[in-house]
C-alpha cells in the first residue's frame, strides 16, 4: 500500500475528477508497458468512467497500441471488462467501452468507535459486497479485547467472501483522534481511552501471516474520504465532513486532497472551546464544543441512564430511531435535548465556513440521523457568523452515508493500492 504522509492515499470510484486519493492520471512511461501505466489506465476509467480504447490513448498520451496491450493485461487481472459500444462522432464504428470490474476483489473498512464496531466490504467499482455492525462497548472493554472482536469480524468477512470467490486486498482500521499513519498507532483517542495503541500490529498478529495488508487512519478522514467520493460525482472537491458520534471531528478535503497536519491531528474541533458549557470533555478539558453537541450529552439531556436510548448494547441506530419516535410524537425532553444541540451546532459550522470556505458541509453520524430536526436551524443561524456573503457559498447537506462513512472510506482507502499498482496488488 502506497501511501504519501504529506498528502493523501486517495480513492475515488466515482466518475468525475479525482478525489482526496488519486494521483495525476499521466503515464509515466510513453512507450512500454509498466505498472504506472496499468495505475494510470485504471484511474482514469475510475475518475472518469468507461470510454474506448481510442478515447483512453488520447487522454493519456499512451500509444493506442500499449493502451490495448495495458487493457488486456487489465482484463486478464479480472480488473477491466468490455462495456458498451461507444460511437465517437458521427462516423466510423463504435469502439467498445472498457470499465473498470474488480468484482472479484475487495478492499474492507472496519471502524473502532465507542458504540460499536463495524465492517464494510467494497468492490473496486465501491459497491458494497458485505456490512455489520456490532453494538460494543469499545471505551469499557480495553484495547485487547476489542482487537480480538475486530480481527473476529474481519476473520468472518474475509471467510464469507472468499466462499463467493472474493479476495480481500487490504484492511483499513478507522478509530478516533490522533493516529500515527506510518507506525499504525493510535496515539490518543480519549473518547475510547486509548494511548498509543499498536493497532495496526495488533490486529496483524490476530489475522496471522495471511491476512491482507493493514493500515489505520482517523475515522472523520476516512469519513470525509468517503463523502469526497459522493460529492465528486457533482463536481464538489472543496468539502468538510463533521462526523458525528461520541466525538465530534471533522474530515477536510481542500482541493481534492485531504488535509491530515503535519501530525494527523487536523480537524480536531471536537475540542475546541465553542460553547459556553463548563461541562468537562474525555479530553480533561472543560466547554469542549463534543460536550454540547456530541451523541453522549445529546443522549444524556433526552433520557435517564437505565432508559434503553442510553443503553450501549443496543445498536446505535435503532436507539436513534426510538429518540426521533419520542420527539415525533412531542415529547417535551427529547425535543429539548434535540434543539440543544441544533443550537450547538451553529458556531462550529459556522468556524469551518469562516476558516476553510468550503463548497461543502456535510453533517455526518448522529447529526445526519437527526438532520430533520437539525438542519433548519443550523442552515438559518451560521449565515450572520459568517463573514462572507451568503455563508461564502458554502452549503450544508446531511450525509447519506450514515454511520457507515468511516468505514467505507477504510475500504476505500484499502482499494486504493490496486489503484496505484495493479498487477503488484489485485
Ligand atoms: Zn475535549
């Protein structure tokens, strides 16, 4: 897996310009065929969807004879197929589409968060071939037994596709906080008490010697890796992801890169002090804007502990599901916990907007689970803290992705060195 600790290991598999992963689609050799030819092929059919042979060699400059060559050895590696006709002008015969297949390959996302452990398992063109999630008390549990649990899952998910014929070319592992890229550490995640944890090394030696290739990054990065490729698709590169769970963190890709900071820590507003709240953060500070607008003071403000939206051992989803029910059907608390945090949410929204001038903000997590009750207000309070006119032409859009965006963009992430050298990886 290839990697650039300055920038970004980047994905996209949807159509449009490359997004926080991808390099520049040129050859790096004109006139043979070599693996940086076979990756620039494949990417361009990845950025820019299927097109001919003809169209393919003049895009990237290879000659039409090596582009043939390059999509044979691409088809012979279960990579590439032959689509539809494509007529090029309105004369001459229709050149067959190559696009990209991958259906044999997968790459797998599993997310380490407070709540809960989860797995996605994509094919190279992203659609899922395989997701659970599991209700975890991560923080409560302790690092070993919880890399027990993920190498479990990954175990199961990698057996499970392998009986339909579907190899697994790496895992990423998403947590919380500071993650050291390089040394596969999590440095400091305080929502679920983990200081430098070898989580990478741990979970290797549980899969055994195997086992794909493992990596590990932040979960909003990975998020916002995700949603880049959604928004990719409508020529959006400019984009914040506020993930939304027990931590707050956003995920920034600026120009289609994603912006890690020099130590990966970029993107932590989670903890910064934009609230009046004095309450105290898992962090040991106090007023962090997590303790206002996270899901435990959310859960906190709606319900007493022993009621079963504060229950861990329920999925997340279905005690969010029962908290929209209770605010559906008028209840005085929940709809107080829900405008809180509505009212939250406004000065951080509005801090990504004044700093970054994103084109996009899209609420993930919780935040988008509850967006109904959310984004009207918030879409009417950042304007005025806004120094730019109308928000500086910044949206704001609830993620479709859910819970899952974290972990997608792990799958992502994974597929990634297929991307970057194809015959070494698929
Ligand atoms: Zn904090």
């Amino acid at each position: 897996m290839k990697t650039d600790p300055q920038g970004t290991p980047g994905t996209s598999s949807a159509p449009g310009r490359n997004t926080a992963l991808a390099g520049p689609a040129k050859p790096s050799n004109r006139s043979s065929i070599r693996p940086g030819n076979l990756g620039t092929v494949l990417r361009l059919l990845r950025d820019s969807g299927p097109r001919s042979r003809a169209r393919i060699a003049t895009e990237t400059g290879l000659p039409k004879a090596t582009v043939s060559s390059l999509i044979g050895e691409l088809v012979e590696l279960g990579l590439v197929r032959e689509g539809a006709a494509e007529r090029e002008g309105a004369i001459g015969r229709p050149g067959l589409a190559v696009e990209i297949d991958g259906r044999a390959i997968c790459g797998i996302g599993v997310e380490i968060n407070v709540d809960y452990l989860s797995v996605i398992a994509l094919d190279l063109r992203g659609e899922v071939l395989a997701e659970r999630r599991l209700a975890v008390d991560v923080r409560g549990s302790g690092p070993e037994p919880v890399l027990d649990s993920t190498a479990q899952l990954v175990t199961e998910t990698v057996a499970a596709l392998g009986k339909r014929g579907i190899r697994a070319v790496g895992v990423t592992m998403a947590a919380p906080g500071a993650i050291d890229l390089q040394r596969g550490v999590v440095e400091f995640a305080s929502n679920i008490g983990w200081r430098d944890v070898a989580a990478v090394t741990g979970l290797r030696r549980r899969l055994g010697p195997d086992a794909p290739p493992v990596l590990l990054e932040n979960d909003a990065k990975l998020g916002a890796i995700a949603e880049s490729v959604v928004a990719s698709a409508a020529g959006t590169y400019d984009l914040v992801c506020l993930t939304g769970e027990t931590g707050v963190g956003a995920g920034i890709i600026a120009n289609g890169q994603l912006l890690r900071g020099i130590g990966g820590f970029a993107g932590e507003i989670g903890h910064m002090d934009l609230t009046r709240s004095d309450d105290p953060c898992s962090c040991g500070r106090r007023g962090c804007w997590e303790t206002v607008v996270g899901l435990a003071p959310l859960l906190n403000a709606a319900a007493d502990p022993d009621d079963p939206v504060r229950d861990p051992s329920v999925d997340l989803e279905q005690r969010l599901t029962q908290l929209i029910g209770r605010a559906e059907a008028g209840d005085q608390r929940t709809l107080a916990a829900l405008d809180r945090l509505a009212t939250g949410l406004g000065p951080g929204v509005a801090l990504l907007m004044n700093l970054l001038n994103p084109r996009l903000i899209v609420l993930g997590g919780h935040f988008a689970h509850l967006g109904g009750y959310l984004i009207d207000r918030v879409t009417r309070d950042v304007p005025e803290r806004v120094l730019a006119p109308d928000a500086g032409g910044c949206e704001i859009a609830l993620s479709t992705l859910g819970f899952t965006a974290a972990a997608r963009g792990g799958a992502l992430l994974a597929l990634d060195a297929v991307y970057q050298d194809p015959a070494e990886s698929s």
